[in-house]
C-alpha cells in the first residue's frame, strides 16, 4: 500500500492525540515542579510510634474489605471512613445539626464558640465516602481553635451524584454561611475554609468561584493533601505511589493506566475536560485569592499537586504557602490525639488562622 492510503489513518490519530494534550489535559504544568515550601523536619526524621499505627489501621481497614464488585465495596469503604474518628473525645463539644440551603450540615461548637467566627470544613473521601462524623477528630480540633464556629457539610457524593453537584454543594454552603451562625441569621465577620483531600479540592474550587461570583472572600483557605489536578499528571501521583500506604493500594491500579487513556475516562464520566478548573483548581486563574496554607506528606502521591498549585498561586501574586512532613500518611492531621507530627501541624494551622484574623491583621 501506498502512503498516501494511510494519510486518514494518521490524520485521526494526530488530531485525537492533539484533543487529548491540548483540550483534555490542558496546560502543561511541568514549569511549576521545582521545590516549593518549607520542609517541618529533616527528611531523616524517623516518624513516630503513632505514625506506624495508623498505617497498620490503614493496612487492616483494607484487608477486610469484601472482594468482588464496585457497588458492594463502596458501602464497606464508607463503614471504614466512618471509624476515623472512632472514640474521639466531644467534651466540652456540641454538636447541632442544621440544613444549609438544602444541605445537610452539624455546628461543630467549643464552649467559647464566636458565631461571628466561622469555618466552613469540607470533609475528604475521593469524592465517593467521607461525612461530618467521619471527620469529628479534625473538625472538633479547630472548633477548640481560637473560638471558631465550625460548619461540617455533608456534600452529595459520587457515583450516586455527578462531580459537579459536589462543588454545588459547596457553594450553597459557602453563600449561606455569610450570613448565617450557628444561633441563626448573621453576617460573618472572620471566615475560613478548609478540608483534606477531595475536601481540599473543593475548598480550592470554591474559593476561586466565590471571588468570581465577586461574594466576601475567606480570610484564609487550608488544604490538607489537596487533589488539585484531575488530569492525574503530576509527577509523585507515580513517583510516591509505593510510600502512600493510604492512597497506593487503592489507586496503584488507577496509575498504571496510561494518562491518556485516563483523561478520556474521566471526560466521559464527568462530561467535562479534566482540567476544567472546577474540576481541577490548579487549571484554574489563581489571582486574587485568600491566603493559602497547603499542608502534604513528601511521601505522599498528591505532593505535586499541592508543589504545583502553591507555585503557579504564588507566581500569581497570591499569598500561598506549602508545609511538608517527610514519611506521613494522607492526612495525618486525623491521628492528632496520638501522634506529635499532626499535633505539630496543627499549630502551624492555628498560627496561619491567627495571622489572617481581623483582629491581627
């Protein structure tokens, strides 16, 4: 055959490989790799004795999960979320559930409790588990922060929902909150947002939203282990997946699956390019946003993403920071009742939060 036969042939491939790395995957954010951040401990530093433990949690989490299909491991997966924080202490909390436009929440409240100051929490989960209770150890932790009025959503959930409604949620929460307390209706006067993981994600799509919506912005946003980039193309989503004992052996497979073939499932599944900017927030325009504090593991596989965000926010013009652990788990911050490096990043978190307050800006 002639080559003239295969010029169609070829024609379609260029053109698919062009609408996958142009319009599916988007920028190319490998510019934004170099490091970033400041380093807690000495990448030497043995974790501890409760960082262990929680990996062997983890580990047995895992080994019970029943075998077999997608719809009968999702129920078990959302059990097990539901013990992270088995036996958390709520003294001197109270919890009060309320409907945020539609949403359901719970008022996460200390005895000093401001209704003036508010969090929003949104909880992490791959956008498939996860729940106001499932996250009580974080969220109690910041309502005994400085007084602050923590709201804990309980945002709709894939595959039972679309990736969209999600965000949705998230908004809803976000415009109720203003003008909303926990003793009723009142404007805010300090807000933050704030969640891990998937959460983080959310949090960093709602932040970008609400200042195009032109709504009052947070005085400050804080992402634990954010998923940042949902065209899956940062470097440790690879590089890190044998050091992640949480997020390895649930998305190892995932990873192996060359990344254009990815971004066409995950165009198909959500109807939108992966790196729609709701989607994937560092796709997205990051000027003039609230301060950033982004926390991650250096042994986790999301580090690139929160390495990546934080450097092209940053070359933005906004007031963004990265803070690393050397050997954590995904979102150590759970185990802060047991283990010295949560508690140690939990004070950095209190610190970026007195920062930004009114009263100390």
């Amino acid at each position: 055959m002639s080559i003239a036969s295969f010029l169609p042939v070829i024609i379609i491939f260029f053109l698919l490989w062009v609408f996958t790395r142009f319009y599916l995957r988007g920028e190319n954010l490998s510019s934004y790799d170099q490091a970033a951040g400041s380093l807690m401990r000495p990448l030497d530093t043995e974790p501890s004795k409760a960082h262990f433990d929680a990996v062997d949690m983890f580990n047995e989490m895992q080994s019970n999960r029943p075998r077999g299909s997608f719809t009968k491991l999702i129920p078990a997966m959302r059990a097990s979320a539901e013990q992270w924080s088995e036996g958390v202490s709520l003294d001197g909390i109270r919890i009060q559930a309320v409907d945020v436009g539609g949403v359901p929440a719970e008022w996460i409240l200390a005895e000093d409790a401001d209704p003036k100051r508010r969090l929003l929490y949104i909880h992490g989960g791959a956008f498939i588990l996860g729940s106001p209770n499932s996250h009580r150890s974080i969220t109690t932790r910041l309502a005994r922060s400085q007084g602050m009025s923590v709201l804990a959503i309980d945002y709709r959930l894939l595959p039972e929902h679309k990736r969209l409604d999600c965000l949705a949620d998230c908004q809803t929460a976000y415009r109720w909150i203003l003008d909303n307390g926990p003793d009723g209706p009142g404007q805010v006067k300090t807000l933050f947002v704030a969640g891990d993981s998937a959460g983080g994600n959310l949090v960093l799509a709602v932040i970008a939203w609400a200042r195009n919506e032109g709504l009052k912005m947070a005085n400050g946003a804080i992402a634990l282990s954010p998923a940042a980039d949902g065209t899956c193309s940062s470097p440790s989503l690879r590089a890190n997946l044998s050091t992640d004992p949480m997020l390895g052996p649930d998305f190892g497979k995932l990873m192996t699956m060359p990344n254009w073939l990815f971004l066409w499932f995950a165009f198909f599944s959500n109807r939108l390019r992966p790196c729609d900017p709701r989607l994937s927030p560092v796709h997205g325009d990051l000027s003039n946003l609230p301060p950033i504090l982004i926390h991650a593991s250096e042994a986790e596989m999301l580090l690139d993403d929160s390495r990546r965000y934080v450097n092209k926010a940053i070359s933005s013009g906004t007031d963004a920071s990265l803070e690393t652990w050397p050997h954590m788990i995904h979102v150590w911050h759970l185990f802060h009742d047991k283990m010295p490096e949560a508690q140690e990043a939990f004070h950095h978190i209190e610190k970026f939060m007195a920062l930004n307050s009114p009263s100390n800006c």
